[in-house]
C-alpha cells in the first residue's frame, strides 16, 4: 500500500489503509498526517474527519478533536450521527 501511496500521492485510498495501520501501530503522528492529506484531497471526507478527532482526542489534543467534530457535522447530514457527535463536542469542551 506504501507504494501505490509513494507512486500516486493523490490515492486516498492507500492513504486511508496507512492511518489506519498507523493507528494500529500506535505511531499517531503518522496517523495524523496521512488523515490530513486524505481531507486535503477530499475535504468532505467525513470518516477521514471522524478518525482525525479520534486520534486527536487519543494524544490528549481536546482543542484539535472538537475543532475535527465539529468540521465533520458539516458534512455529516445522519441526524442520530450529528447528535451523537454533537454530544462528544459538549463532553469536551467540560
């Protein structure tokens, strides 16, 4: 999957497989970065924002999950998903 990531830097894809490897793994600011570049190449990819809030909750980052949340509610139109989320927001920001 490196490798179609290193040819095609543009596969969302691979990038998507590699975070979530990283996440496995443990190596988070991995995870993170790859997680960036999937939302840079498709900046409504909600599952790519959803997995970012996560792990930047993970590292203790609160600021940096709330503001991925609430991205996320931008393109997320599941009402019980929204309100699930809505309700993480509030339980953060405590």
């Amino acid at each position: 999957i490196r490798e179609v990531a290193e040819k095609d830097s543009t596969n969302t894809y691979a990038h998507m497989m590699l975070a979530k490897g990283s996440l496995l793994s443990g190596q988070y600011d991995k995870a993170i970065d790859r997680l960036q570049t999937v939302i840079r190449l498709e900046p409504s990819n909600a599952e790519a924002m959803l997995i970012l809030a996560d792990v930047f909750e993970r590292t203790g980052d609160k600021t940096g999950a709330i503001t991925w949340y609430r991205n996320s509610l931008a393109v997320i139109k599941q009402a019980e998903a929204r309100t699930a989320i809505e309700k993480r927001i509030e339980e953060l920001e405590k």
